[in-house]
C-alpha cells in the first residue's frame, strides 16, 4: 500500500527538497591528498573538472566552485526544483565555472562534456535502485579521465542494520499520511512515543534503537523523508561494495575520510582480526564489524591501479596543519592540547617548536620542507599524527586561493544559516574565515 498522495509519480526531491551542506572530505585537494598518500592516481590541482551526481541545490559545488575559480565544476540532479535552486544560487553569484543540468543516469550523458578529473557522488548510491545505481557507473566509467579519481559513499553494514529496522517501521507506521512532508512529521511523532518505553531497559540492542529513534526526532523533515522513507535505501558490505564497482572496471583508492575516528583500526582491533584467523577477502567487513561503521565513502579510479607510493619529495611539498594548544611547557616535554580535549606530551623539541608556531596560524599551514630539515626522519612521525588527527596535511594551501569569502557567505547565511570557508569546511558564520 502506497501513501495517499496525488501524484505518485512526482520526483519526491521536487515535493520535498533535500536541504544539502557542503561535504568536507569531497574537497578536490582533501581527495587529491587522500589519492596521494595511498599510492593513486596524482590529480592536476592547477586545473581540473569536477562532475557531483546527485547534486541537489547546488550547497556543495558552490562553495567548492567560489573558491575554486581555477577549476570547471558540473552538477547533475533529476530534481527539476532542485536545479532551479541550484542556478539561482550560481547566478546570484555570477558563476561562469559552475553548470547545473538536469536529468537523470539514463538521460543525460549527451548533456555533460566529459571527460571530468574527479567524479563524486555523495548520498546516491545507496539510495536509488539497482538499475539507477547501474547506470550511474556506466556514466562514471565513460566520463572519468584514465588519471581521475571517483569519490561515492554508501550506508555500510552491519552498523546501518539498526537504523534500516528503524527505516522499516516508520514505513509502515506512515503509509497513510496524506503527503510526504506530513508523513515525515509522523515519523518524528512517532518516534517520540516509543522512545520512553526503549530509555526504561538496559539492554544493548534497547539502547541502540533509543539513540536511532533519537536522530529521528532531532532531524528536518526534509531529511527524515529522504533517509527514513525514500523508495530505495540499501546497506551494503564492504566486500558487497567492491564487487559492483569491480565489474564496471573500478579499483580502490583509499578512503575519502582514511583519518577519521571511524575509519579508525586501533590496535586492540587489528590483534584481533588476526587471532581470528579472518578471511582477508573480507578483512573490510570484519572492520566495519568490529567498529560499528554506518558509513563509507571510498575513492576509486579506473582498473587496473598500479600503485605508485608518494616520494619523499611529494610528501616534503605538502603543508602542515595544526590547531594544537600549547598548555604546559614547564615539564621534561610540551603537552598540547587536542581538537578533542585530550592532553599529548611532544617529546620531540623541534616538533614541539612548531607546533607552537602553526596554532597561531591556524586554519593556514605551512610546507614540511620549509619546516624540517631533514623531512625522512621525521615523516614517519607526521604520518601517524595524521592518522590521529593531530595534524592536517594538504596538497595546496586553500587559503592562497585569494577570493572573498563574503558573497557566498552572505548568500549561504540566508538559504541555510551556515558559511563555507576555502578550506571547504561549514563554519559558524561569524567564525568565516578567507584570505587575509
């Protein structure tokens, strides 16, 4: 049974517009970075072409295209009202390096002029059906340069189990509302009720559906109907995964967001898996097994990869980063203080030393080479405060890019209350912060 409605063919993206935000990690020098320390494919920073499937209103290209003004940038969306939304917005700004087309994986390869250096698609591949999902990549094997990279994420399992049940049951506790917006009202009602009854027990899986049904009922309708009640919405394994992409002839990269806290293999973890005597075919599985991973967004690029690891001296033309706060340095060693709150002793004098001097600095960096003397000794030491987020490290400094963060920010402000800054991060907005 179908909710009423009174149009079931209508586009749900143009009855209930889905408010997108910049993605961080989908920056073309977060993936250019991400490619490089992972042995891919070296993207041309000077000047590219983005292509972003699934673009809705355009929030994640603009800003990437404002600051960018360098580089071409396409965004394809088959939501009619989403595109109108996305052109205002690029022609408010004056944007003659940003298009926006409409149509749909089938439709529109005669509409793009391809071939594009990076291709992303953020929140579509787990979310349209197999035939859609199907015809996306044929598009992306077709219009992807030999040398680009393909960025896609997808809802992983087993940590996305819990919410698909959660997905389930507002589905059928919803199908009689009258429209989607409504219905996705309900879904927070709902939610609502049988949040009390699950916060009464201790037991784990009680716990689990009281922190889903929580996300519920902080989140817009917008988003609840797109997450929660979208026709298609499909978990995939890791191994699961790889196997689709494989047969349209794409390889593994790395991870778009390799460093962060959930993409994290601690040690405990990894001694584990080989206790276990686990299948390495699926030693990603086990991963997102063990780390309740939701969400993956892998970097690919056409098959076969030969890996090419990053010399010393790509990895002494990067810039350093880092918002470490210096707290005590009247003990044997420096202790810093973490993005998270947590305390970190620098044994290491000249590291301390410059640490001290990048916080001021922050959000800029500066380049290793100018910075280390002898950058083999240390790079080791920099690749695992990497992997810990202590440190950034980026291909170019986004900061030297020289354009006004002010127009974008003003018009970001009035649309969806947040500012984008060159470094492709949502800011408050009256911490927006551009070029000195």
């Amino acid at each position: 049974m179908k909710p009423k409605s009174t149009d079931s063919t209508r586009d749900p993206y143009d009855e209930l517009p889905y408010c997108a935000f910049p993605v961080e990690w989908t920056a073309p020098e977060r993936l250019a970075l991400a490619s490089l320390l992972h042995g891919g494919p070296r993207l041309p920073l000077e000047r590219y072409r983005v292509l972003e499937l699934g673009c809705a209103n355009g929030a994640n290209l603009l800003p990437m295209s404002w600051y960018r003004q360098h580089a071409e940038f396409t965004g394809l969306d088959s939501s009619a009202r989403q595109i109108a939304l996305a052109n205002d917005s690029r022609d408010k700004l004056g944007l003659n390096n940003l298009h926006f087309v409409h149509g749909d994986f089938r439709s529109a390869v005669d509409q793009l002029e391809g071939p594009y250096d990076i291709i992303m698609a953020h929140g579509v591949f787990s979310w349209v059906a197999d035939d859609a999902r199907d015809a996306m990549l044929e598009m992306c094997a077709s219009l992807l340069t030999s040398e680009g990279l393909l960025y896609l994420n997808y809802n992983a399992h087993p940590g996305w189990t819990v919410r698909g049940m959660v997905r389930d049951f507002l589905l059928q506790q919803t199908v009689g509302a009258s429209s989607l917006k409504e219905r996705a009202e309900l879904c927070r009602e709902i939610s609502a009720r049988v949040i009390s009854p699950l916060k009464e027990h201790e037991h784990a899986f009680t716990k689990l559906m009281a922190n889903e049904f929580t996300l519920v009922i902080n989140q817009s309708p917008e988003y609840i109907a797109h997450e929660y009640l979208s026709p298609a919405n499909r978990a995939y394994w890791r191994k699961e995964f790889f196997d689709v992409l494989q047969r349209f002839g794409f390889s593994f990269v790395a991870d778009a967001d390799f460093n962060s806290m959930s993409n994290r293999i601690t040690e405990s973890y990894a001694d584990l898996m080989k206790l276990s005597d686990l299948d390495d075919s699926a030693a990603g599985d086990s991963a997102d097994l063990m780390c309740y991973r939701q969400m993956q967004s892998p970097v690919l690029t056409h098959s076969p990869l030969t890996s090419s690891p990053c010399t010393l001296e790509e990895f002494s033309n990067l810039f350093i980063v880092s918002k470490l706060v210096p707290v005590d340095d009247k003990g044997e060693h420096p202790t810093f203080r973490g993005p998270s709150g947590e305390d970190i002793e620098i044994t290491h004098h000249r590291f301390s030393e410059i640490l001290k001097g990048l916080q001021p600095i922050w959000p800029r960096g500066r380049r290793i080479a100018s910075l280390f003397t002898d950058v083999a000794e240390v790079r080791e030491s920099l690749e695992y405060m990497l992997s810990q987020q202590l440190i950034e490290l980026r291909c170019v400094e986004p900061g030297d890019f020289n354009v006004s963060p002010e127009p974008l920010n003003e018009l970001e402000i009035s649309l969806r209350n947040i500012s984008t800054s060159p470094w492709h991060r949502m800011d408050a907005p009256e911490t927006a912060t551009g070029p000195d």
